[in-house]
C-alpha cells in the first residue's frame, strides 16, 4: 500500500503568468494546450463541415452545377483530409492532454514543452494545408493521394498535401511519445495501469498505434514529395516503380489511423456510460484487451483497403479472414457496454444520449464493416458510396459522437459552467436524425452503383431521391452544430456553474476544482482502487448498495495548497511556437523553389534558434517562480520539474 | 449533483431511421431504375457475389436487431423516469461467463461468413473457359477495348455475347493512372494499374445495355468516364464483330460531298494524330491516343460515353471540348480545342456521323 507522499517543496503555484495572449502562445500547461487543441480542432470542423455542405449540394441533384469538377475534386479531398487530420485527431489529443494527466493524478505531462510544440506544429501544419486554397487551389488529389494520380498533378496542390501531412504527423509522433511517457511514469501513487481509467488506456493504445504507423507513411509521403520535386521513380511504372506500393504503406498507417480516429472515442464512452448508470464499466479489463487487440489486429488488415488491387485470392482471403477477427473485439466493447448499463440507475443527460447513440450508430458502422471483409462483395463496394456511408457510420456515429458525449461531459470541468442541458438534448436529436438521413441513404445509392469522389452523375440511374434526402440530411446535421455553438458561447459566458463534481464522477478529475488549478491537484492522490472517487465517496451497505460516505476524503478542491509543500510547474518558453513557426517556414519555402531557399534558409535560421533557445533554456526562468527553490535538493539536475514531482510520486507507489 | 433529466421515446427512434435504411436496401433488388444496381446481378460471377452479400446482410441484419434491441430494451429498462432521483445500484464489474459467451459467439458467426466468403473469391478468381478475350485499356477520361482474337478496337462501348465468359486484361499506359472497371450488374470492379496486369472475368446472362463507370478516382474528369457493356445473342453479336472488321466508310477524292470536306480537315487538322481511322493513312496513336474513330456512328455515345452521339453534342464538342467534359488536353490528358469554325464543324460532323 502506498505511503502518504509528501508534494515536493517547490515553487508556488500560480507560476505560470494568467491571462493575456502571451500566456497561450508559451504555455507549456497541458490544460492550456488542451484547450487550444480543441478550439482549433472545432474550427477545422466547421470549415470541413462547410466543405461538405457544399459537396452536397453539388450532389443533391443529378448533373449538378453549384462547383465545377475541379473546385469538388478540391473539396472533397480538403473534407476528408481535414476531418481526419485536422479535426478527429486533434480533438481527440485536446481531451487526452487536458484530461489523461488529471486522470491518472499528474499535474503535467512527462514533456509539457513538446507537448506545446505538438500543438502548434499541428496548427501550423492545419494552416499550412488549408492556406493552399489562396495558393493555387486545395490538394485534390483524394485523402489517400493515390500516386501516381498523386505524383502526376503538375500544380503544387498535392505538395502541400504530402509536405502539410508530414508535419501533421511530426506533431502527432511527438504527441504519442510524450503520451506514452506520462502514462508510464507519471500515474499517481496506487494509479497501477488496471487502476487507470478506460479512456487513458485508449489514448495510450492511440498513442501507440501512431508511434508505430505514422512513420511507415511518413516514407512513402518522403517518396511522393522526392518523386514529384526530384525527379525519383518511386511510383512510376514507366520505370519499374510500383503505384501500388504507396497503397501498402499508405494503408499500413491508414488502417491504425481507423483506430487513432475511434478509440479515444471509445474511451470517453467508456467513462460516460459508467458515470450516468452509476455502475462501474462492465468487464473493464475485457474492454480494455479489447481495445489493445483491436490496435494489434488494426496492423495487420491493411490490404482489406485494396481488395480490387489484384492481390490474388490467397492474399485477399487472408486480409478478408484477418479483417473479420476485428469484429471479435468490437463486439466485446459494444456488449460491455451494454452490460454497464444493464441494471443501472440511467440518467439521460446530453453525455449520456451522444455516448448511447455512440453505441447504436457504432454498431451500424462495424456490421456494415463485417460485409467489406467479404472479399467478393467487397469488389462491388469498394469505391461505392456503401463505403462513404460505412465509414461516416463509424467516424461520424461513432467518433463524432463519442467526441459531443466527452465535449458534453468535460466542458463544466474546463471550463467551470456546464453546457445548457435542453439546448444539448436539441443538438442531439437534430444531429441524430440529421445524420441518418445523410448516411443511411447512401448504403443504398452504394449497393445502387454509385461510385465515390465523383463530382456528378447522371439522371437516369436512380440515384436522385437518396441523393436528395442525404443532401437535406447535412443541413440538419449544419443546424445541430450552430446549436451547439450558441450552447458553447451562451454557456461559456452564464452557464450553471459546474462545481467539482457535478456529475457524481467516478475519476480523478472530478476530484478537483472545476477548472482545476495550474497544478491540478493541490495534493498528489493517492489510489486505491478503479473508480477510486467513487469509491471515497461511496462506503456500501448490507446489500452491497452505495452508501453516500459523510466525510468526503478525496474531495481536497476546497483545500488551498499547502505552502509548506510547494508545487513546481515548468516554466512558459516561447520555443516551441518558435520552432513551429521554423518548420512550416521551411515548408512553404520549399514550394516556391528557387526563391524559396531564402525562405527555407530563414526557418532553418529560426529553427536552430528555437532548438538551441530551448536546448540551453534556464527551467527556472524568470516568468517562473523566483523563490529559487533551484537549490533544494531534491531538483536534482533534472530538467524538467514536473518529471521530478511524479518521479516522487512514482516512489510513493512502490512498495 | 444534478438532476438526471429522461427523455420521452428516445430509444425506439435511436434504431428507427437505420431500421427503415435497412429495409430499403432489401427491397431495392432488382429494381429496374437502378441500371448499375449491385444488387441486380445479371452474370454468375455477379450472383455468386449477390448470394453472399445477401447472406451476409441477413445475418448482420439479425445481430442488428438483436443489439440494437438489446439497446433499447436496457435503456427503456433501465432509464430514470422524469423528475425520479438516481438510486444506489449494485456496483457489479464484469461476469466472465458472459464475455466467454460474447467473445465465442460472434468468433462462430464469423466463422460461417468464412467460408462462402473464401470459397467465392476462389470460385470469381477461376480462369474462364472458352472466353472472347479483351484488353481494356484505362485511359484519363475514356476506355479503349482490343479484342484480342477478333481484332476489333473500339472505345467505351464493349460488346460481347450473351451467356459466354468475357476475359478482361486490365492494363492503361504507365504515363497514365489507376482506374477501376466496374459494370456493377456483371461484376465486382478491378482496378487498372499502371504497370500492372490484371484480369477480371464478365459475363451477361441477358442481351441488353449494362452501364458501369470509372470507379478509381482518376483526376479531374473521374465522374466523366463512363462506360456500357452491349449484350447481343452469339448471331448479333458475330454480325457485330464482321461490321466492325468492315473497311472504313471513307469518302473517296474525287467526292465533292461535305463528308469529303470532313475527311480532309480530319487529315488536315491533326486529328489522325490521336485517331485512327484503320485501313486509312489516318494511323493514330502517337503520344496521346484518342479514341478509334473508325466504326463511329456504330456508337450511341461518345467521349467516355457521356453523350448521346447526335449533331448538335457533336458540333459543341468540336466546338470546344473542355467546356462539355474538363479535361487537360495541354497536359495530353483529353482532347484539345481545334479552334474550328462553324463550315469546318459542319464538315467534320457530317464526316464522323458517316463512319458506320
């Protein structure tokens, strides 16, 4: 059993300076980062969302005329790009950065400085992208940017596609290590890895799968970028390179992406259901097996993207076998689930109806899922719209969902006011019924022959009315969202106020103030259990029913922080935007070669100053503290403090 | 703590749209509206792949109903009703029983999808016996069809006979990029790869038109690269092969007609250099091959089968090409843009419409 751990003695909280915007853009506090990820993620949303719109109404009538084929072949591959990359992903790092560390009882990330430098190398990578639009038109070479399509565009579209991924991807890289280092070193005294809530054991799983996918795309965008400028051959047939090769890389990283983009989301639907049934998750270790085996499994079904290929009946029977098993897994979340809610005391609030409409509609995406691992209709679906609706069924009902439940839950925790509740029940149901009329519709157009990523069709082959039906589908769904937003806003500025625990939580962050302090937590915790809130709260009776305890143990948000025991936070630095400013500067130069080497030489200039700025930064800095705790003992030469004050909690935990 | 708020027929709504969705999909078969309908097979291979989709969505339809039953029936069970305060529940963490059952379960579902799954991509793959043999060649935006035995090149419009394996070899030049050949109601698709050879196999039980399209995105005209397959009885579809081996309908010199006309300015303006008009000093080919001009008026369509092959389609696209169909004839990708007059025009259609 773990000892009481004494907080080190350091500098006061507070040390990092408030408000102003100054404050944001050196911030190294993984509330603070968290909070830009999402803003930013939410607009890349609406402008994908705005994308889409406009998709469909070119598609909402036969021989369509609102955008001609090149401005819809821009677009859709801007939606999709945008959505993966530049939406689901980075919202799915804004809840894990702002919510991870608070869960597990740390009061920082292991790196918080690369933690800031994730964030804007993805925001100046998301800006990066999108800026084409004023530079020459969108990529519009299809999110998979299939070479040698993708190597043949003469116009630098599709070089800001691959140069905009792969620093997208250097932030996400950096994001998954010093996720994966937090998880493994900073967990509270007790926090053991089966303590650890759901929702941190799928961003850690995430987090993986990234470290381990990401660079196999990486080579092959590397590959597109020399093809293109170089002149190499990589993908071209003409000299014994093969466009088929980037398919297996691009999938070897685009199937985990599936997974990158559906289990945080799974994550945070595993702490909602179990909140709102004021039951524990059923079967938690076999949720999180299950969410580990779908990672692993992820790996290994790459070629299921590629059944029209021409890989030969052994290779497709073994992908179509392999992509089966995936559903062995799946199946065990969705029933656990269910089992969480079985016997429950249910209460439906706006978290509670997304995460339930997460199951359902999760549910349709992974069936229709099991009918692409049938390899031969998958030659009839494949490319079909049955494949946009598949898709749209596990991305959007399920990831999109899953993120509004944890939007819906967290936001009285960040930001202290709890989103209005009637106004979330009518995002709810607009979002719901305006989904299903988008996608449901289009398994039919799919199985009717409608190919996708075409800009028009013609009347005549039946597929106006579903066509019709999807397109006003999408304006609801456009409506649920301003919903949202007048909720955010309205909520943001008079909402009910949250308190600490406004739900009745079950984890450590509810066990704090709402938003909780710079530090987090005035005092490590110390774990004893899952659910280890509840279960300070929660004594149980004769018949094994909680018992409300009458003393509050856990609940230390009202205690001020012990002076005695100081809190040590990192200290703001401004080389992390710096750098990121360094590396989109190299990227832009590198597109208007040769001019652009003045540019190139100017983010090399600026990049080595960030890494030798950050490299020699004094961690005491003067925006830091000033009460030169640097002498006590226990700094001990280690660079970053808030590694240390975990390091000494990590002591507690052993035995 | 705050007040659980429930929600009035919330749960049966959750599944209805996807429920109606499903039934749908399962009363669209056979429709005859729907020309590229998957779910409208009209060649063994494309029932074989029916009858397994079929079976599939049966079963899935059952594990549908049952979850998303199970669903409702624990929300409905199970939800505070309004203004009811949450109770103390038992805090139960798992049953090993039950997830024994719910791993082996869909484990055995799966297993009976196997195995027609694997015994259908093995049946497809099967090489065909007695097949008329074509190279499809994918080209941005159009198709060209070589039959092999038979020496009849044409484009976009493939005839075959009914009841008879046709045997595609899918190949496109390696300056070119991927394309997908797909005719829903005779098969699944196969891509068409650059530097790669691959083979489908078609059949059509009925004559008839088929339609399919270009299924791989394929750049800026992908949704214009169309495409029909013509199903005739073995009689008219021999007639068929012998009026395309027939010599060219080429006005001789000394006509005055405008045919004549047209012939000359199709020599005269470069035409031949992506045409060919066989039998004739128009060779074609070269860098940028175009469609083989020399059965035309056979065809009912024309420029990836998007247009009705009349007049008035044929004088716009001679007039300007890009503005009917974009596409990127600087870059050698589709036709360029002649600068023709309206005589010239007229000369060209009369001459093209005359190539029976």
């Amino acid at each position: 059993m773990a000892t009481v751990v004494e907080a080190p003695p350091i500098s006061p909280p507070g040390a990092q300076p408030k408000g102003g915007i100054w404050a944001w853009l050196t911030s190294v506090d993984h509330k603070k980062i968290g909070i830009m990820y999402g803003v930013a993620a939410m607009a890349f949303f609406i402008l994908g969302g705005i994308e889409a719109l406009v998709i469909r109404l070119q598609l909402a009538v036969p021989e369509g005329s609102v955008v001609a084929e090149d401005a819809y072949n821009q677009l859709f591959t801007m939606h999709g790009t945008t959505m993966v990359f530049l939406f689901v992903m980075p919202i799915s790092a804004a809840f894990g950065n702002y919510f991870m560390p608070i869960m597990i009882g740390a009061r920082d990330v292991a790196f918080p400085r690369l933690n800031a430098l994730s964030f804007w190398i993805f925001l100046a990578g998301g800006i990066f992208i999108s800026s084409s639009f004023f530079l020459g038109g969108f990529p519009d070479g299809a999110w998979v940017g299939y070479s040698p399509l993708a190597t043949q565009a003469e116009v630098i579209r599709m070089d800001f596609w691959a140069l905009g991924l792969l620093i997208l991807g250097v932030a996400s890289l950096l994001g998954a290590v010093n996720f994966i280092t937090t998880i493994f070193t900073m967990r509270a005294p007790g926090m053991t890895l089966f303590r650890m809530p759901v929702f941190v054991w799928m961003q850690m799983v995430v987090a993986f799968l990234l470290a381990f996918s990401l660079p196999l795309v990486t080579v092959g965008l590397f590959q597109v970028i020399l093809d293109r400028n170089f002149g190499t051959l990589f993908y071209d047939a003409a000299t014994g390179g093969d466009p088929v090769l980037w398919q297996h890389l691009f999938w070897l990283f685009g199937h985990p992406e599936v997974y990158i983009l559906i289990l945080p989301a799974m994550g945070i639907v595993s702490e909602v259901l179990p909140t709102f049934s004021r039951k524990p998750l059923f079967g938690y270790q076999f949720v999180v097996f299950a969410g580990a085996a779908i990672g692993f499994l992820g790996f290994g079904v790459w070629a299921h993207h590629m059944f029209t290929a021409g890989l030969g009946p052994v290779a497709e029977t073994a992908f179509g076998l392999m992509t089966m098993t995936i559903a062995v897994p799946t199946g065990i979340k969705i029933f656990n689930w269910l089992g969480t809610m079985w016997g429950g005391s249910v209460s439906f609030t706006t978290p509670m109806l997304f995460a339930v409409g997460f199951v359902a509609m999760f549910t349709i995406g992974g069936l229709s899922g099991v009918t692409h691992s049938i390899v031969p209709a998958d030659t009839q679906q494949h490319d079909s719209y049955y494949v946009v609706a598949h898709f749209h069924y596990v991305l959007f009902g399920g990831a999109v969902f899953g993120i509004f439940s944890g939007v819906y839950y967290w936001f009285g925790k960040v930001f202290g006011r709890l989103l209005d509740e009637p106004l979330g029940k009518l995002h709810f149901w607009l979002m719901f019924i305006g989904f299903n009329l988008t996608f449901a519709p289009m398994h039919i157009l799919g199985l009717n022959g409608m190919p996708r990523r075409i800009a028009t069709y013609g009347d005549g082959l039946g597929w106006n009315l579903w066509n019709l039906v999807a397109t006003v589908g999408s304006f609801i769904i456009a409506l649920s969202i301003l919903v949202f937003l007048v909720n955010a806003v309205r909520s943001y500025r008079k909402g009910e106020p949250a308190g600490a625990d406004p739900w009745d939580g079950r984890t450590l962050e509810w066990s704090t103030t709402s938003p909780p302090a710079d530090y987090n937590f005035a005092e490590v915790p110390i774990v004893d259990a899952i659910d280890d809130f509840w279960y300070k709260k929660y004594g149980e009776d004769d018949n094994h029913l909680p018992v409300r305890l009458d003393t509050d143990p856990r609940d230390l948000s009202a205690r001020e922080p012990d002076v005695e025991h100081h809190v040590h936070l990192p200290s703001p630095s401004y080389y992390p935007i710096l750098l990121a400013v360094g590396i989109v500067t190299l990227a832009y130069g590198f597109l208007w070669l040769p001019i652009g080497y003045l540019a190139m030489a100017a983010g090399l200039g600026i990049m080595l100053w960030a890494i030798f700025g950050w490299a020699l930064e004094d961690i005491d800095h003067p925006m830091g503290d000033g009460n030169g705790h640097g002498d006590g003992g226990d700094d001990g030469g280690g660079r970053d403090a808030a590694a240390e004050l975990v390091g000494s909690g990590a002591e507690g935990t052993s035995e | 703590m705050r007040a659980a708020v429930s929600t009035r027929e919330k749960p049966r709504r959750l599944a209805g749209g996807s429920l109606v969705a499903m039934a749908v999909v399962l009363s669209a078969c056979g429709s005859g509206d729907t020309p590229q309908n998957t779910l409208a097979p009209a060649s063994e291979r494309a029932r074989n792949i029916d009858g397994l989709f079929t079976f599939t969505l049966i079963l899935a339809a059952v594990v549908f109903v049952l979850v998303q039953g199970a669903i409702i029936y624990t929300v409905v069970k199970f939800r505070l009703k309004k203004g009811e305060e949450p109770k103390p529940v038992k805090q139960i963490h798992g049953n090993t029983r039950l997830e024994i059952a719910w791993t082996i379960a869909p484990a055995l579902i799966l297993a009976g999808l196997a195995v027609p799954t694997v015994q259908t991509i093995f049946e497809n793959a099967e090489s065909p016996v007695d097949a008329i043999e074509i190279t499809v060649m994918g080209h941005q935006w159009w198709w060209e069809y070589e039959y092999t035995d038979l020496g009849v090149v044409t484009a976009n419009e493939m005839h075959i006979p009914v009841g008879r394996d046709v045997f595609l070899t899918l190949e496109t030049d390696t300056t070119d990029v991927i394309h997908s050949f797909w005719v829903p109601r005779l098969s699944g698709k196969r891509d068409v790869v650059p530097g790669h050879v691959n083979t489908i196999t078609i059949s059509a039980d009925e004559p008839g038109e088929y339609l399919g399209q270009c299924a791989e995105f394929c750049g800026l005209s992908h949704a214009n690269m169309r495409l029909r397959v013509y199903a005739h009885e073995p009689a008219d579809f021999d007639a068929w092969v012998a009026s395309q081996l027939a010599a060219a309908a080429i006005p001789p010199d000394t006509d005055e007609s405008l045919r004549s006309t047209g012939w000359e300015l199709f020599i005269s303006k470069g035409c031949a250099a992506c045409h060919a008009v066989n039998g004739t000093e128009a060779a074609g080919g070269g860098l940028n091959p175009g469609p083989n001009l020399t059965h035309f008026a056979q065809r009912n369509t024309f420029a990836g089968a998007l247009f009705e092959r009349n007049d008035e389609n044929l004088r716009s696209w001679l007039a300007n090409p890009s503005a009917m169909k974009p596409m990127q004839p600087d870059l050698n990708r589709g036709m360029p843009n002649l600068g023709l007059n309206d005589e010239e025009i007229t000369a060209l259609v009369a001459f093209l419409q005359g190539l029976t």
